[in-house]
C-alpha cells in the first residue's frame, strides 16, 4: 500500500512500481506543461516527458537530495533532456531504451491538451518559487479550499499568520506573473 | 492525479511507465531465489527436507558464485576480435578515449580539473555507436554502458556487450554529455576491408561460378548446398546459380555479376552489408561477418539470406525487366 501522503523523497527511494505512479501523477502535468512551453510542438513536449520520467524512473533509487520535494530534481533532468534535445534536434531515447519501453502515441486530442497545459503548469512553476510555507498555505487556501482556523492548526501557526502567509503568497504570485507576462 | 477521467497521453504513459517499474522490480530480486520460491513451497517441513533445503541452498550458492565469476571474466562470450586499438582525444573537455575491441577506456587529461568534478563519485554511462552507416538520427546502433566513476579516479573501463567501431560519448544524467569523439580510422579501415572482400568475391564468382570460395565463411557453402570438389563446384552449386537460359542475356547469373562493383556498406557491429552495382543499377547484395581473427567474410548472399534460383528470380523482379 502506498502512502499517498508520503514526500517524493519517500517515494522515489521506497524504489516500487506503485510509489514512482505516486510520484509521476504528482508531477506528470507541469513536466508536460514546462516541456511543451519550450517545445515546437506538442509532440516533441510528449515525447521529452516520457524520456524525463523514463530517466527518473531508472534514476529513483539515486536521489540524493535531502529536499523533501524532488521538483528541483525533475526540472533538471527536464531541462537537460531539453537543452539535449535542442542540440540534436531530437528526444533523446536512452533511458526509454533502458527500461524497453514502447512508444506512446500522441492523438490529436493529446496535443490540444498538451498545449493547454502550458497555461496550467507556468501557475504550478511560479509556486514552487515561493518559500515552502506561503507556498503550502496558498495551496491548502486556494486549491484546497482550506479555513484558515484549520491551516493554521495544521501549520502550526496562529490564524493570523496562516492568512499573512496566503496573502504573502499570492502577492509573490501576482509579482512573478506579471514578470513573466 | 489529472482530473482528466478519459484516458490521455499522460495515462498511457503512466501505464507504460508502470509495467516497465513492474518488471524492474522483478529483476531486481533475487532470479534464484525467485525460481526456489515455488519448489520451497511444495516441500514438506521434514527433516530429510531441511537436509535438502540446504543442499540446495548449498548448490545454488556454488553455482551463483560460478555464474557469477564467469560473468566478471567474461568467460561465456567469444573474446573480443583483436581489431586495432584506436583512440581519440575531446580537446575540448580533455578526456581521451580509447577503443580496444568492446573496451572503451577513458582517461581525464590532468588540466581539466572541471571535469573530474563532474564524473567523480557521479554515474556516467558512456554511449557507442556501432552502426556507421545509419542515417542522422537512427539510434538503433547505440549502446550505452552505465558505471559510477570511482571518485578521484581520472581513468575508467566501461566493457560493452558487443562491438563499437563509430563514436563514443559520456553522459552524466544531470549535466548532459560531458564529452564525445568519433574514431574514423576505425570504421574507414573496416569499410576498406569489406569492399576489398565483397570486390574480390564477386571477381571470383562472376569468372569461375564458385559462390563459395575463398572469400566466403563456410555458413555461405552450406546455405548454398554448395561445395567445392577438386576445385569444382558441386550439382548443388549449378542448382544455385539460375540456368543460362533464364536470363534475357542467355548467360549465367554469375556472368551478371561480371563487373560489378560495392556501391554501398552497412556495419553494425560485426556484421555488415555491401551492395554491389554495376552500370548504376543494384545488382546484389550480400553480408559479411567479422571472424575472431578481425578478417570480414561473406556470410550470406542476398540481401535477407534469400538464395536459389527462386531468389534469383526475386532479384531479378525486383531489378525490373
């Protein structure tokens, strides 16, 4: 039984087949997302997203990083794929030839939804920018729909502070979309 | 995880990302101890069994430990052909490499201290290619050896399952390639090799009708059904080779192949394919194995092994009227 609960750190080192669905299903659509905004196409993103978690896949058991989130460690094997891939023109294949995976075919319908998700995902990079606690309580206010009474319980903070944090958070968020737009 | 219920590409993926963690975490236990697992189930607690249990304990252990060293010396594979040792410096990153047969060996030159940072105490695969004649992009030939490189080490082997002739590289996952060369002397060596071979065999098939001769390995005269008796070809050779009335020249299959010339090679490892023209057109195709004494011998005739008459004729369909 997986602990869904459990950080990424947990999952990718606990080394199974169950916790790594666990851990991609966290990470999948912002890795999609990130790949496809710097990708020609939808087709190169998906195929780069495979190679990225192909190479996480065979990669899970070496993660190092005391950081209880692996999203740093993603970016980076994201990016090289993707600084690798604009060299050569190409997805590189290694760790999906590693692992004997077959291809996945990409629809029509898939790409529509890969382009999609390059909306989606600049949303989830821009909160792994915020410090971990404004970020943890923009998501238990925003996404989650939290009270602050039980954010602040679970942060261990008094409500007051749990509402700083979200009003901190978002305001960050605004600064850094703006940034960007 | 998505909110998406139809499936998409993302679940296809994780589905396929699923089965293949399935199946690495089947090979990462134990295979033995996984075969014994249903025997051990079958066994009665007696004490005779306990005795067998441990004997077979014993017996797998022993023959582990056996399978084991052999694999490390590499005992079970033909040895490496002795080709020339060829090696090629990445100036640019100051690393070495040189190639031994499957032995690639990587040296870090000492002025590029940025480098063994890098690899060291890091897993750095290094990635060959076999296949000099595939086309930009074509990654069939590629094989990838992965090893932690010891660290503080400025020199690692990586010993690869079969043959690389054509370029190598190192990768580090997190960084991209570290460095890469392309050996040319090696592969264009082969490739002389190979059209002197193919050349010289089709001399000697076009002027004597002896497919099999000096420049085939023996696999091609039993494809053929054909062998050489006090220097002359068997019935079953005559059978091989299309009947002179056959051909719109009136003349042999054999005399076909008079003048004809390699237009074209593929390696792959120790195999290759030499196309042989004549006039500008495709006339043949035959492939060639390297032997362990590094000498390249046609293997088969035909470019998918097809011989006989019936392949004749298919290549003379194929050549058009």
């Amino acid at each position: 039984m997986v602990d869904h609960e459990a950080t990424d750190r947990e999952l990718l080192l606990k080394g199974d087949a169950a916790a790594f669905a666990v851990f991609y299903d966290r990470h999948a659509e912002w890795v999609l997302g990130f790949l496809r905004r710097r990708s020609p196409d939808g087709e190169a993103a998906a195929d780069l997203a495979a190679e990225v978690f192909a190479a996480a896949l065979s990669g899970r058991r070496r993660y190092r990083s005391e950081n209880a989130s692996a999203h740093a460690w993603l970016l980076a094997i994201a990016s090289n794929k993707l600084n690798s891939a604009l060299r050569s023109g190409y997805a590189e294949r290694r760790a999906r030839t590693r692992l004997a995976m077959r291809p996945v075919e990409v629809t029509e319908e898939d790409v529509a939804r890969i382009d999609a998700l390059a909306e989606v995902s600049v949303v989830v990079e821009l909160l792994q920018d915020l410090p971990a606690d404004q970020r943890t309580a923009v998501l238990a206010r925003i996404v989650d729909e939290g009270e602050y009474a039980d954010i602040a319980v679970r942060q261990g903070v008094s409500e007051a502070v749990a509402r700083q944090r979200v009003s901190r958070g978002l305001a960050g968020l605004r600064r850094q979309w703006e940034k960007r737009v | 995880m998505t909110g998406h219920r139809q499936p998409w590409y993302l679940d296809r993926l994780r589905a396929e990302l699923e089965r293949v963690a399935a199946i690495e975490d089947q090979r990462e236990r134990s295979p033995a101890l996984g075969r014994l697992r249903p025997a051990l189930g079958r066994l009665r607690p007696a004490p005779q069994t306990l005795a067998a249990l441990v004997a077979v304990f014993a017996l797998v252990a022993v023959v582990v430990t056996v399978v084991t060293v052999a694999r490390e010396s590499d005992v079970e594979r033909p040895a490496a052909p002795p080709g020339k040792k060829v090696a090629a410096t990445d100036v640019e990153r100051g690393v070495r490499f040189s190639l031994d047969g499957r032995v690639l060996t990587v040296q870090l030159l000492p002025d590029r201290p940025e480098v063994l940072e890098t690899v060291s105490g890091a897993e750095i695969s290094a990635t060959c290619d076999t296949n000099v004649a595939a086309p930009p992009g074509d990654r069939r030939g590629e094989t990838t050896v992965f090893r932690i490189w010891p660290a503080g080490e400025t020199s690692l082997s990586y010993r690869f399952p079969r043959d690389v002739s054509s370029w190598c590289r190192l990768d580090r996952q997190s960084v991209g390639i570290v460095a890469s060369v392309s050996f040319p002397v090696a592969w264009s060596g082969a490739r002389e090799q190979i059209a002197e071979t193919a050349n010289n065999w089709v001399r000697v098939f076009a002027s004597t009708e002896q497919a099999c001769n000096d420049y085939t390995a023996p696999s091609v005269c039993k494809q053929i059904g054909c062998r050489l008796v006090g220097g002359k070809p068997t019935e079953a050779c005559k059978a091989w080779l299309l009947p002179a009335s056959s051909t719109p020249s009136g003349k042999g299959w054999a005399w076909e192949h008079r003048g004809a010339t390699v237009q074209k090679i593929a390696i792959s490892g120790d195999r290759a394919a030499a196309t042989l023209s004549k006039d500008g057109l495709e006339i043949d195709t035959v492939q060639l194995r390297r032997t362990a004494t590094g000498e390249w011998l046609i293997d088969k005739l035909g470019a998918d092994g097809a011989v006989g008459p019936d392949a004749a004729a298919q290549r003379r369909e194929h050549r058009g009227p």
